[in-house]
C-alpha cells in the first residue's frame, strides 16, 4: 500500500503520531530528519530546524509547530502533549484542538481529525501568544507539579497512594466544569495568615513563584 504522507522527525509526536495513524488504518511513513520521502512531507522536527527542511520540500510540505510561522509553509498543530513512549498512541483527542494556519491539504486535516483533533484556523499574528498560553498550561504547569513533590520528598514527606495526582486530577475537572470558580485555596479565601505561613515554609525561590501565582 502507497503511503498517505509521510512524517520527518521521529521525536515524541512523529512516533506518536504515526502510531496513531496505523492504528486507524491509515498507512504513513515515519522517517528521520535526514530522509528525502516523495509526496506530502508532515516535518516533526524542533523549531530551529523547519525553515532549512521546508526548504527541502517547497510547496509540499505541512510543520506542526505552535509558535513559528514561515510564509507558504503551512502549519497544523496539535494542542496535546506526547509522552514518546508509544502509550499515547490510543490517548483520548477527542476535542483536542488542532491550531491550522495556511492552507493545509484537506486530507491531513481529515487525518487528525480521525484521530479526533479538532481543527481551527489559527492567525499567524496569533500564534507566538497562543504558543506561550500551551507552555504555561503544559510545561510549566508539570515543572510546578514535579517541583512541589521534590519539595515534599527533600523534606521527608511520603504521600500515599498516588500522591499529588488525585489533587490535580480534582483541580483540573474543576476547572473545566466551573472555570474560574473552580479554584480554592487561601488566596481565593483571603486567609493570609495562612498565606503568610505557607510562604515562610518555602525556599525563596519557590515562595516567590508562590505569591505571585497566588495574586494573579
């Protein structure tokens, strides 16, 4: 069978995306950032790199990153994070944002949409913006959690069961359901005793992330 297309780059969202795309039948090829594949090429690769390898491919070629726009360089980027290890290859993306700018082939955007991505048109004046908000909500929001747990385990603190995960499972669905009422904590309580208390606990570092998140 004649590949769809075929995905340079095989980094966490080549590898899951092709995983992806074989499980639902539909044939890609997946291939390292130094191959010349014929047909429509979907460039999985780092920033830095797309320009030189668009240039490769002119007039034939789809990138996935968030922030970068290049003029006749269409983009499709989808809004989730790959884990790289091939378990997100059955995740859930069912109305996960697919951010399209230019004039991506119908037939890609067909393909995420498969996988059940939900496309809208991204303008490229928006997209450093919209680029930065994924980093905070995905990136920096794991370093916050990654670090609280160090924290606790520098300190000696053995959580239970599955330690701070149930907390920010509870945060998230929250969120999603009530929006900015769905926080707590003392900073929506106005407790600032308990503020106070709470930012003397913590290095300096950490207890100035923690006040100002806290009075955002």
């Amino acid at each position: 069978m004649t590949a769809a297309f075929s995905i340079l780059g095989r980094g966490r969202a080549g590898r899951a995306l092709a995983a992806a795309w074989t499980q639902a039948g539909l044939e890609v090829d997946l291939c390292s950032a130094t191959a010349a594949p014929k047909g429509l090429v979907l460039l999985a690769v780092p920033d830095d790199v797309v320009p030189a390898l668009a240039a490769r491919f002119p007039g034939r070629c789809v990138h996935l990153s968030g922030s970068l726009h290049l003029e006749d360089v269409p983009c499709a980027h989808p809004l989730t994070s790959f884990d790289g290890t091939g378990g997100d290859a059955l995740a859930p993306w069912d109305g996960t944002p697919l951010a399209v700018t230019g004039e991506v082939p119908a037939f890609l955007v067909g393909a995420f949409v498969r996988l059940g991505f939900q496309p809208f048109a991204l303008d490229p004046r928006q997209k450093a913006l919209y680029h930065a908000v994924a980093v905070l909500t995905s990136a920096h929001s794991a370093t916050l959690w990654l670090g609280a747990a160090a924290l606790l385990a520098e300190a000696g603190v053995v959580l239970p069961g599955r330690g701070l995960l149930p907390l920010v499972e509870a945060t998230l669905h929250n969120v999603e359901r009530l929006g900015r009422e769905g926080r707590t904590g003392p900073f929506v309580r106005g407790d600032a005793g308990t503020i106070a208390r709470d930012a003397e606990a913590l290095p300096e570092a950490w207890r100035e992330v923690f006040l100002k998140l806290g009075h955002l």
